[in-house]
C-alpha cells in the first residue's frame, strides 16, 4: 500500500521537479528572447513609444517648441474638429484609403500568383516588380509629376492613342488624388506581392496535386485551396495597406503639396504644417493622436480577424 | 629662417597670419577677438545644384581668405531649414547665421530666433546705405536692424523671341499696357486645324507661387493694397478684384493661357514650347541661357493705372545664441559676403541689393546682364509682401492656405471671382487675428 500510495507522491514530485526544470529553461528562454529583442526593443521605445507619449501629453499643451508648455485640457482637439482643413483632411485621407486598398490587395495577390509560376525570367520580373520600393517618396514624386504632365506626360500620351481627351491629372481637383492613388500602388504594391508571394510558396504542392487528381480546375483550386490558405496574408495585407493609406504623406508633399483646391491635402501633411510650419505643437498632436485612434481601429480589427484565422 | 620660426612654434604660418588679422580686427568689434579658425556656420536654401556650387565656390574664397574665419555652409529647402532651424534654436544648436526672405523676418523676429544686428552692423563697417530704402525697412523690425539684405528678385517678363518674330510683332518692342499685352497673347497663342490650342500665348499655372505675384503685382497696379490700414486682408477690394478677374478672362475670355500648363516641380512649359511668355523673377535667366533658348526679358507691362511688381528678397541674419562670442566673425563675414555679392547674385540669378554691388563691373559686365537689366529698371516699382509675424503661414505657397486655395478655385473656375475673393478674405482675416 505505502508503495502504491508512495508512488503518486513521487510521481508528483518528479513532475515538480520537472516542471521546475521547465521553468528554469522557459525563464532563461524568456530572458534569451528578450536579449534577442532588446536591440529593437530599445529603438522602439526611444524613438516610437516615448514620443508617441509624449505627443498625447502635448495634444494637451499650447506649446510652440520655443516657450514652455501650458496645460490647456481639450481645446486643442476641440481645435482641430473646428478646423474644416481637419475635416478636409479626413475627408481626401479617407478617399486616398478607398482609392487605394482594393486594388493594392488585387493587385498585389494577382501580381504574386503571376511570379509564383516557375517560367523563365521570373526571377528578373520578380526584382522588376519589387524596384520601385527602393526609390525614395521624392523621386518617385518627381517621376511620376513627368508622366501626369497634361502636355507632354507619357500617361496623357497613351490616353490620347485609345481617344481619350488629356487630363490635367495633378491640377484637376477630381483627378489629383487618383493620380496619387495610381502613384502609390505603383510604387507599394510590391510589398504586399512579396507578403503573398510568401504564403502562396507555403502553400503545399500537394494540396493543388490532390484537388487537380479529384479533377478540380484552376478557378476551383484558386477559390477552395489557394485563397482560404491565403487569409492570414490577406488579413495582414488588407490591414497594412489601410494603415500606410492613413499614413499616406510623401506623394501629397511632393507631388500636389496638398492641391489644387486642398484636393490632396491629407492627415500627416495636417500634422507636419501645423507642427513645424505654424508651430502650434499641440493641435498637430492632437491630430497625431486621432490619426493613431484611426489606424488603432484597423489594427485592432487585424489582430481579430487573425485570431478568429 | 622665417621658416624654422614657424617650425618651432605651434602655429601654422596661416594660423599666425589668421591670429594677426583677427587681432588687427579686435579693437573694432564687439566683444575684441576671435580665435583663429573661427568656425561660424551658415543655413540656407539655395539649394539648387547650381546654387549650392556657386555658393560654396564664394565661401571658399572667404575661407581661403585668411581672415580667421571659416565658414561652414549648409542647405536645405527652405521648409526643412524654418522648422529646424527653429527646433535647434529651442534646443540650444542654431546655426550662426542664416539666410532667408525678408518677408519671414518679422515672423523670425517674433519667434526669438534671431537677434538685433545694428551692433554687427557699427563694428564690421557693414554700409547698409547703399541699400535702397525698401530694402531697409524690409530689415528692420521694431526700430532695429536685424539682417544684412542681399538681393531683390522682382517678377519679370520672359518671351520666347522667335515666337514673337514668327507672329509678325517686334521682339525690340515689348508690350508696355495691358492692351499689348493681350494683343501680344492673342497673337502668339496657336490653334490646330481642329481649334484645339497647341500653344498658349502667356503661362498662368495654378498650381505654384506664380499667379499669386502676378495677381500680387496686378492689384498694387490696380490700386489696391493686399491689407487695410487695421493689417487685415483687403483681397476683396475692387481694385483686387478687378486684378483677379483680369487674369481669370485670360483663361475664360480670351483663350490665351490655361492654368493646367506648367506650374507644377519639374514641368517647364517655356522651353517644352507649351507657352510663348511667362511671368517669373531672374532667378531662370541661368537657366534659360543654359537650355539655348533664344529669350527676351522685360518690365512688367502696366496693367493698371501705375506700374508696380511683386519681388522679394534675401538676406542674412544671426541666430540668437546663448553667447555673443562669435558675432565679430558673423559680422566679418556678412560684411565680405555683402561687398562680394556679384558673383553668387550671377549665379543665382538675383539682383544684389548694394547699389555699389550692382553697378559694379563684376555684375554689369556678366553675359547675364543683359537679361537683368530689366529687371534693375523695375526696381522703383517693386513692392514686398506685407511684413507680418504671420507670413509663413499666410503666403505659403506649397500648403492649401485660404490664400492658395481660394486663388486656385478663382483660376479652375469653381468660384466666381467675388466668391472666392470673399472666401479668402475671411480665412485670411482668421489666420491674421491669430497674431
């Protein structure tokens, strides 16, 4: 009896003393996994989380960086929800957001299924389609200002050969923000080429050979393998881009600075004006602040959407 | 045996050389000596290629000078340079001397950011006599001097010669009215078989700085005055208003310009031949002269009842620092720079402000003079931006201000001309209330 009572007993403390053990290695793993992310841990909190506190504490301040911050409660946001240039910056930033998501995602999926094939040069295609990413915002501003040009841009060029009237791409305010919509899925569709170029190369061969053997087609293997296989990526696919739309600056800055009749002005170009040009630092955090709010919503709804994957 | 002096003590030849200059300097500037090799740097925005090498080709000279300075340039668009330059300031790191207009020192003034120069002005022998009052004024803030004015860039009159020889009218004779002027724009404005226009007689973009000077100069022609006497926005006044829809007839009327051509970064509507003239300050001569266009420049035709023009101009201020210990160098070199003004002005494109400097050999005699010269006869007609502590915000010319957005919608034809001018006036009077 004793044996057989000893027996639990040990058996518990043997798996104490592993689980003790367990511990021990899951701590030092712990502790090795936060040294592995401390470098980036550490950039991440000087320059991300701290300012991004601080610019909340700000959004509550009349500050012009010279003098020193006065606490002032919610006028600031009060402020900028007064300000119909806010409003307006929602407003384009919201369109730039709907211009740009779907086809980025369409595109993006169609453009990785296409270098997924195993065909000759798809490697050369492959760094074709990704180049664009390396060029800086301003060229790519630049470059593409050439090409909306109503005289002499090569797209008013090839408009006019199918018997389209030119467009005053960038000084039309109904068709500056497609223009700018086209510009940045040009140049950041790659990205998210490469996130499902990724998922589809882990997709199993044999899934395709067993559906094709079962005599589905291309459409039925797209439709019943490819695409549920796919939804994390396009989860965080469609979530990225939605955010780096409410982002969306540069192109603006560069291209239309905002116009023609403030047809382009956006969020973060709000925030840069009202901050280093006006120097009110507190109404441009304020609008800082609702402009997280903004991408925290599809962040969040990201983050659910994978978990309920 | 000169040589083993210099050998045997711890100073370079150039370094004593320098250490004598300065201390021959001493007694006359603020604050006695600076230390040989004086760095005192220097923040700008000429930042065109071009720019960049002429001015850094100047301030090579004056380091090279012997003068126991040394200037270290930097530039940046002028953007970039405000809100850093304000951002080092509150941190304690601004640059000693800076460069900008002088329609933004009543804001720079007010911001703190830089400081009064009439000691600088007394102790480096600075003669700022030679400047034309309107220079001056542009300078001063509160009763004190704050910067060394440089330069004035007036709007001009650019045409394309063989255009107007190929329309039969006389390149020698530009138009002096408006009725020439529309006579000349008519004329060089070319239809195809279809009537479509493949040229345009005048480039109006809407989309950058220039319809704003051209309408600025307009209405100070017409009478008008873009403030009343309480400093707020009078851009609804007749005279204005007469000046705005002149230009919108242009577009709307006449058919002799389009405000979808030229304008934005990187088009050139002038040399791709879009349009025949265009209004715009000396800074493109050098350019113009660089892509072989055979080009005139003018005065601007008189619209109104006066003449009058937009210009703007340069000039150089010292940043406030916790100490004045570098302000004989600052002052050493503002004076040199000033006298030597010729040559950056040549490259640039900008006419110096000195009236000795810009009747010198070394600018009258450059090739490019001749296209300046223009613009040296409008210099009595200019007429600056108002001075105001809110200039940066209010004439901003790459933001949707009330200013820019209204002057567009005017132009595009999605608000008749008293629509938008009452529309501008009213977000222009907020932006000015604010102080």
């Amino acid at each position: 009896m004793t044996s057989l009572a000893s027996q639990p007993a040990g058996r518990s403390r043997a798996r104490r003393a592993s689980a003790q053990e367990g511990g021990a290695v899951r701590s030092g793993m712990t502790l090795a996994a936060y040294l592995f992310l401390s470098p980036y841990l550490a950039l991440f909190i000087a320059f991300m989380l701290l300012p991004t506190l601080a610019a909340m504490g700000i959004s509550f301040m009349r500050w012009d960086i010279l003098g020193a911050p006065e606490f002032i409660g919610l006028d600031n946001y009060r402020q900028i929800f007064a300000d119909p240039l806010f409003l307006t910056a929602i407003r384009n930033t919201f369109y730039f957001v709907f211009l740009t998501a779907i086809p980025m995602v369409v595109l993006g999926l169609a453009l990785a299924m296409l270098l997924d094939q195993k065909l000759k040069g798809t490697t050369f295609v492959r760094t074709v389609v990704f180049l664009p990413y390396v060029v800086m915002v301003s060229t790519v501003g630049i470059l593409w200002g050439w090409l909306f040009d109503k005289g002499t841009g090569l797209v008013n060029y090839y408009l006019t050969t199918i018997g389209i009237e030119p467009i005053a791409w960038l000084k039309d305010p109904h068709w500056s923000m497609p223009a700018l919509a086209i510009t940045a899925i040009w140049w950041t569709v790659n990205t998210n080429m490469i996130i499902f170029l990724a998922a589809l190369q882990d997709i199993s061969e044999e899934l395709h050979d067993a559906a094709t053997l079962d005599g589905a087609g291309p459409w039925q293997r797209f439709v019943y393998i490819t695409l549920p296989l796919l939804r994390p990526a396009m989860a965080l696919v469609t979530a990225l881009t939605i955010i780096n739309g409410w982002r969306v600056f540069g192109q603006a800055y560069v291209m239309t600075q905002g116009g023609p009749e403030a047809s382009t002005f956006v969020i973060v170009q709000y925030i840069y004006l009202t901050a280093f040009q006006n120097f009110e630092m507190g109404p441009a955090a304020a609008a800082g602040v609702v402009l997280l709010l903004i991408t925290l919503v599809f962040s969040l709804a990201q983050m659910k959407l994978m978990k309920a994957i | 045996m000169a040589n083993d002096v210099f050998a045997k003590s711890l100073l370079t030849r150039r370094q004593a050389l320098a250490l004598g200059a300065s201390a021959a300097l001493a007694g006359a500037l603020p604050r006695g000596a600076f230390a040989a090799g004086e760095k005192v740097t220097l923040w700008h925005g000429w930042t065109g290629a071009d720019n960049t090498t002429a001015l850094n080709g100047v301030i090579d000279t004056f380091n090279k000078g012997g003068k126991g300075v040394t200037v270290e340039p930097t530039g940046y668009d002028w953007d970039t340079l405000f809100s850093k330059w304000v951002v080092s300031s509150a941190g304690g790191r601004a640059p000693d001397l800076v460069l900008f207009h002088i329609t933004e020192l009543p804001e720079f003034a007010t911001r703190k950011v830089i400081r009064p120069i009439d000691d600088i002005v007394a102790s480096s022998g600075l003669d700022l006599s030679q400047v034309p009052d309107a220079g001056r004024t542009g300078v001063t803030f509160d009763g004190k001097v704050y910067a060394v004015p440089l330069d004035v860039h007036p709007l001009g009159f650019y045409y394309n010669v063989d255009m107007v020889q190929e329309a039969g009218l006389d390149p020698a004779k530009p138009p002096k009215t408006g009725e020439e002027f529309l006579e000349w724009a008519k004329k060089l404005t070319v239809k195809d078989g279809s009537g479509k226009v493949t040229r345009y007689g005048f480039e109006l973009p809407n989309t950058w700085a220039t319809a704003r000077w051209i309408w600025f100069s307009l209405m100070y022609q017409f009478g008008g005055t873009f403030l009343d006497d309480k400093g707020l926005a009078a851009v609804d006044s007749e005279a204005s208003q007469n000046a705005l829809q002149y230009l919108v007839d242009l577009i709307n009327v006449h058919g002799v310009t389009n405000p979808e051509v030229g304008g934005n970064k990187g088009e050139d509507a002038f040399a791709s031949k879009q349009v025949a003239m265009k209004f715009i300050g000396p800074w493109e001569v050098n350019l113009r002269m660089a892509q072989k266009m055979n080009f005139m420049t003018a005065q601007l035709p008189v619209f109104g009842q006066k003449a009058a023009v937009w210009a703007n101009s340069h000039c150089m201020a010292v940043s406030k620092q916790k100490n004045d210990d570098k302000l004989a160098a600052d002052g050493t070199f503002m004076k040199w720079f000033s006298d030597n003004f010729a040559a950056p002005a040549t490259t640039v494109g900008i006419i110096p402000q000195s009236k000795a400097v810009r009747e010198s050999a070394a600018f009258t005699g450059t090739e490019q003079y001749k296209y300046f010269k223009s613009f040296v006869d409008d210099l009595p007609n200019i007429v600056y931006e108002p001075l105001i502590p809110q200039y940066l915000s209010v004439f901003s010319f790459d933001k949707p201000t009330p200013l820019v957005t209204n002057l567009q919608a005017a132009l595009s034809g999605s608000k008749p001309v008293p629509d938008a001018l009452k529309a501008m006036k009213e977000g222009l009077d907020a932006q000015l209330k604010k102080g």
